[in-house]
C-alpha cells in the first residue's frame, strides 16, 4: 500500500508544480498589466522589477492554489482513469477513498500551511510591494529629448535640442536655460553641437557644447530689450554636469503604509476592526445628545396668567372663529424651516459616518475572514476536482482546463458577490465570505459520491438513460 501511495503523491504532485506555475504566471501578468503604464519608460532596471514581481507573485499564491489544486487533481485522476489504472486499483479491493487518502492528507496540510503563509507572510510581502509600487509611481520618467521641444525634466534646466542624430549621443543646435542659481539670475546657453553622456554610475549627465556662447544677463528682461547689458561669453568647448539625483528611485519607509488592511495579519485586523466597532457603537449612543441643541422648545404665552386670571377664565379654544385667529408669524415660519434643514443636513452626515465607519469595519472583517475561505477552497477544489477526474477519465490539458475553469469563475463571481454584499452590511461578513465554499462543498461530495459508485455522470449513455426513465415514469 505504501509503493501505492507513493505512485499516487507521484502522479499529483508534479502537475501540481506545473499547474500552480502557469496558474501564477497568469494572474502575475493579469494583475501587473494594470500598472504597465506606470513602469515602463522610468529605467528602473531588471533588479527593481524582479523585487516588484516576486513580491506580487506571494500576494497571487492564495489565489493561485486553489486553481492549481482543481486542475492538478482533475489531470491525475481523469489519466488515471483514462488508462485504467484505477480500474485496476479498485479490481484489487481498494476503495476510491483509500485511493484517495493520500493526496487528501497532502492538500489538507497544504491548506493548513496556506492559511499561516497567508497570515503571516503574505502581509509583508503586501507592505513590501505596494510601498515598491508608490515609489515607482513617484519616479520621474526616464530622461528624453525630443527634437524641438523643451525638455525641463532637470531640475534648474530647461534645455532644448532641434537635432538628435541616431546614436543617442550627437546633439545639433543646443539650447539651455539655467536656473539653478534662483533669483532673476538668468543664464543662457548657445551652441551649434554637443553630445550627451552618462557617468559615475548614471549619477551625472555630461553635456559636451561645441562652439556658441554664453549670456548672463541680471533679469530675463534683458534678453527681450536690446538696449539692456548682459555678458557674453564666447566658447570653442564647454562642459555641463547635471546631477540625475531628482531621477533616483527614492524608497519611503515602510511605516506610512502599514496601516492599510492588506499588511495585516488576523491579530491587528482584529484589533482595528473591534475599534471601528466601538465607534460606530459610540456614534449611534451619541446621536440623540448631539441632535438635542437643534431643537427649540416653544413656550405658551402666559401673560393672562401672570396677570391673575385663572384658566377657567381664558376663551374656550372651540369656540374661537377661524377668522378671529391670528395670521401666522412668517419669522417664525422661516426659523422653523432653517432649523427643520440643518436637522436634516446634520442627520444625513451623521449617518453617512456611521454608514461609513461600519463599511470600513467590514472591510477589515473580509480580509479576516478571506484568509481562512482562500484556504479552505483548496479543499474544497480538490473534493471537486479528484472525484470529477475519476468520472470523466481524461487527463491532459483538455477537458481539465475547461471543467477547472467553469468552477473557478464560479468561486470567483460568488466570492465577490459575497464580499460586495458583506460590505455593504446586506449580510454578515462571515455570511457572505463562507457562502461561496459552502455551495461548493456539496457539489464536491456529490462528485465524491458519484464516483465511488462508478457513476458515468457525464457520459452520453447516462443521460440517455435518465432521460428514459423520466419517460417512463411520467406513463
């Protein structure tokens, strides 16, 4: 039984590394493509953009192993079955569920482990990547000079070339304005040539003008009156170093985005979500206090009172003709109506902050509660993939890919449908994150049943044969 076990682990694991690649491969490229834009153009070298996608590759793994399971599972069966190996395994007395065993006590520690990685480090490896990113989208784009056009990406310079020779190098017709002295001192640069390059490590660009001159000159007046003096200074060659320093990928401390929910783990989840919680508890609590002040209470005139009449003595109200009562005070009509609005106004921001207080506790209550749903649906994708396998006996790249995924993209809509319906407080948050798993649970026991029965579930003959025995009933 052991070498049976082992032939099995065998046979699972290897398209498990496979499939779990490709599948991480796919989301990586699916999810980096949104911030493409952002990374090109910007010279961050094949070191900076290995750290970005090896950090990004460990937030994509709890997505990722749930697919790999399902598909892996779904190939080691279905060609198991497909060349009767099962078949034979089962002619010898093992039960499928024995055959099973020792891929389920494989994916249920891989779950468990799932479950730490994504508790413990998947959390810094989001804080490492997302402060990477900020950095990256706070970089200036790498330097380019266009011909014609002023290009004032350094700092101080504004520097135009009309002519740029193929090599990247050559320059003709150069043009700069320095300002890198500040004030209303203004220098201008003239040349008819130069080239460009980099040293010291890309740390510098050196500007190499050829022939032309150079005009200071107090104020940038001078250059539009003729009549004013600046001085001019005629060059055969001039060297220019420019600093690249404003070009440098400046990291920000990893501090001033711990905050966000993705970089914590269940323990500070916890603690945040329990203070929104008392909070929005606090709020409510108050409303009634804080609203009081908007109310005014008014009073009855009691001057025939103070005056020594008795209330036996004041007119019977039914008696009192319509027209005898007097016309309403408009002030006071304008007064109720300013005070009936910023009730209005005052309750609907009121409410708006809790709404939104218990919305951002939600938020932090899913990713709680996803980090034991993303793990469980390992599971629950082998309980759907390993029996579906042995029934439809084929293996391969085929029937596999397109059964895994149908059921992916249906864990995937009914966990967003979840999250969105857990946020907005229409369900509980446990609810909602758990309801995908538990409709999937029973389809896996079903698929599990059916194959321990040998069941042709999904062969032609099956159905025929269902659809017969309906006829037949209904005579």
């Amino acid at each position: 039984m052991k070498k049976l076990d082992k032939l099995i682990l065998k046979a699972f694991f290897g398209p498990f590394i496979l499939t779990f690649a490709v599948v991480e491969f796919i989301l990586l490229t699916q999810y980096m493509l949104k911030y493409l834009d952002e990374l090109v153009g910007k010279n961050l070298g094949g070191e900076v953009f290995g750290e970005l996608l090896f950090y990004f590759s460990i937030n994509m793994a709890p997505v990722a192993l749930p697919l790999a399971v399902l598909l892996s599972s779904l190939m080691t069966f279905g060609t198991l079955g497909e060349h009767n190996e099962l078949t034979a395994i089962k002619t010898s007395g093992i039960t499928l569920t024995r055959i099973l065993r020792p891929v389920f006590i494989s994916v249920t520690l891989l779950t468990v482990g799932a479950f730490f990685f994504n508790n413990n480090v998947v959390p810094k490896a989001n804080l490492k990547a997302y402060s990477l990113l900020w950095d990256i989208r706070q970089k200036k784009p790498a330097m380019n000079f266009k011909e014609g056009a002023f290009y004032n990406g350094i700092p101080g310079y504004s520097i135009k070339v009309n002519k740029k020779l193929n090599d990247g190098q050559t320059l003709g017709d150069v043009m700069i304005y320095d300002h890198s002295k500040g004030g209303s001192n203004t220098t201008v640069i003239l040349a008819d040539s130069g080239e460009m390059y980099m040293a010291h490590n890309d740390s510098y660009l050196i500007l190499d003008l050829f022939r032309g001159n150079t005009y200071v000159a107090q104020n940038t007046e001078s250059f539009r009156n003729s009549n004013d003096q600046f001085v001019r200074q005629q060059f055969d060659e001039s060297k220019i170093i420019l600093s690249m320093a404003s070009f440098n990928l400046n990291r920000t401390r990893e501090e001033f985005f711990s905050e966000n929910k993705m970089m914590k783990n269940i323990t500070e989840l916890n603690i945040v979500t329990d203070s929104l919680h008392r909070y929005s508890a606090r709020e409510v609590k108050f409303f009634a206090p804080n609203v009081d002040p908007f109310y005014s209470y008014f009073k009855a005139d009691t001057g025939h009172v103070k005056n020594g009449r008795r209330l036996s003595d004041l007119p019977d109200p039914a008696k009192i003709k319509k027209k005898e009562l007097p016309a309403p005070d408009m002030n006071v009509l304008s007064l109720a109506t300013n005070k009936a609005r910023n009730i209005k106004s005052f309750t609907n921001s009121y409410v708006e902050r809790i709404k939104n207080t218990r919305r951002e506790a939600n938020n932090y209550e899913i990713e709680i509660w996803k980090k034991f749903t993303q793990s469980a649906a390992i599971l629950i994708m082998f309980l759907i993939g390993a029996p579906l396998g042995a029934i439809i006996k084929k293996g391969g790249l085929g029937v596999p890919v397109l059964i895994s995924i149908l059921f992916f993209i249906l864990m995937y809509v009914m966990s967003i449908l979840g999250e969105k319906w857990a946020r907005e407080g229409l369900v509980e948050v446990g609810v909602g994150l758990w309801a995908g798993n538990f409709i999937l649970l029973p389809i896996g026991l079903f698929f599990l049943n059916q194959a321990r029965n040998d069941s042709n579930l999904l062969e032609v003959d099956f159905w025929r044969k269902l659809m017969t025995r309906l006829r037949r009933n209904k005579l």
